[in-house]
C-alpha cells in the first residue's frame, strides 16, 4: 500500500471526503497504481484528491469512487459539502447561513437569493455544467443562466425547473422551487400596486449586484495575497460590472420617480 499518507487537517467537510476517499481505498486494499489502471486517471490526481489539502473536482473523485466499487451518491454527496464549504471560503456569498427552503420564497428577490443558494449547495457546478445536466429537461443558454444567477434578469418557469432539475433537484424539491415561482410571479402581479412591484422589482435588480460587489471586495482585501494575477483582475472586473450596474439602476430609478410623481394629478 506504499507510505501511509499524512493527516488530514483540512476543514471539516473537505476532511470527511478525504477521509471517506481513504476509506474506500483501504477497504478494497488497492494502490493508486491500480486505481489509476481502473479509473483511466493519474495515480498522482487519485493520491491528491485523498490528501485533503483542495476540493478536487467531481470527475475526479468519481473515478475514485468507481476504481474503489465505492457508492456514487454518497461520493456526491461528499463532495457537494466540501465545494460548497469551499465556496463560503472564497466569499462568493456572505457569512450569514440562509436555510434553502423554496418554501419561504415571497417574490423574485427571495427567489434569486434561493437560486444561487441552491447552486453553491449543489457544489457551485460551472454554467457548462449545469447547461448540459439541464439539457433533457429544456434548453437553458449559459447567457441566461449567469443572468439569472447574477440577478440581471428574472427566471422563467421553464428555466427555473431546468435550473433545478440541473442542480440535482429530486421531483418532490422541484414542485417546490415550481411552487415559489409562481408565488413570485403572483407577487408581481399583485393589485397592491404598481408601485410594490416596483419596489420588489427594483430590490431585486439591486440587491444581486451589490451582494457581489461587498464580496468580491471583502475576499480582495482579506485574501489579497492567496490569489493569481487572472484571479484578481476577474474579481475587480466583475466589481466594476456590478458598481456600473448599480449606477444604472439608479440613474433609472431617478428618472422614474421623478416622471412617476410628476404624473401624479
């Protein structure tokens, strides 16, 4: 079995992957050599995705999963918690724990927050991902899905289900996120109104850029030295898209204050 490897000291969930990976190895007493014959992947990858030090990537730990005849869905299961506890790490939401339950959503500003709650719990899949795992259930562009998740624009029915359906949604969650859609949707169409649906539509354009703006600024400046050169620019060139954004919603919401009370009779 070669040298025994070196403790785990990684953060929790990221350590129970890397601990279950080690497991499985064990119980099938195989050397990564073996595993890299049965998983068409490198020895070195297998051996790195056990050490603990970085969430590997699914592929990977799948093909661990498979050389060692190991459950696939608790090896999902596994690596969701540990990309998502990655995530948190990286600042791309804020600290506070939001419980996803599409139950509570109210309007479209609640569902937003749900949604990119959903994708990070479903370990924060790429948008190439997530457009191929959604591709039998209806088409979703990756333009649509990065303008859904960055709040630009309000989902449809059908590209939420494919949303939902692509994150690993069972049948019995999926009714439920179909359920807060059309709670959203009635909310916006409400009589109480126009101008509470103004307010919704307009909390919803704003609160998405500026969660991102906060973020990416607070991970800039904690972690300025762990990150590349691309690493930075992406983040300050997505700060600036959403701080330009923001000007022009309210530039927007100027004008139509404005025209809206200087119609008033």
């Amino acid at each position: 079995m070669g040298r025994p490897q070196k403790p785990i000291t990684s953060s929790p969930a990221l350590a129970e992957l890397a601990q279950w990976l080690r497991d499985q190895r064990s119980r099938q007493h195989l050397t990564y050599r073996q595993m890299a014959h049965l998983s068409d992947l490198h020895a070195t990858t297998l051996q790195r995705a056990a050490a603990g030090a970085s969430v590997p990537t699914l592929a990977v730990v799948e093909g661990y999963a498979r050389a060692c005849r190991a459950d696939q869905t608790v090896a999902h299961r596994l690596w969701r918690a540990a990309r998502y506890e990655a995530c948190q790490k990286l600042g791309q939401r804020g600290n506070a724990q939001l419980a996803l339950r599409p139950e509570l959503v109210r309007d479209f500003a609640d569902l937003a927050l749900m949604m990119r709650e959903l994708h990070l719990r479903a370990g924060a899949p790429s948008l190439r991902a997530l457009q191929h795992r959604a591709g039998s259930h209806g088409e979703l562009p990756r333009s649509t899905l990065h303008r859904m998740l960055s709040g630009r624009t309000l989902p449809s029915y059908d590209h939420l289900v494919a949303f939902v359906k692509g994150c690993g949604a069972s049948r019995e969650t999926t009714r439920a996120w179909q359920q807060a859609w059309h709670r959203a949707e009635r909310t916006r169409r409400s009589g109480e109104g126009a101008e509470t649906s103004f307010r919704a539509d307009l909390l919803h354009e704003l609160r998405s850029p500026l969660t991102s703006v906060l973020g990416f600024s607070a991970t800039l400046l904690a972690k300025w030295d762990r990150f590349t050169g691309d690493q930075k620019r992406l983040m300050v060139e997505t700060v600036d898209a959403d701080a330009r954004r923001i000007s022009s919603l309210l530039s927007d919401m100027s004008h139509a204050l404005y025209h809206g009370v200087a119609a008033d009779p």
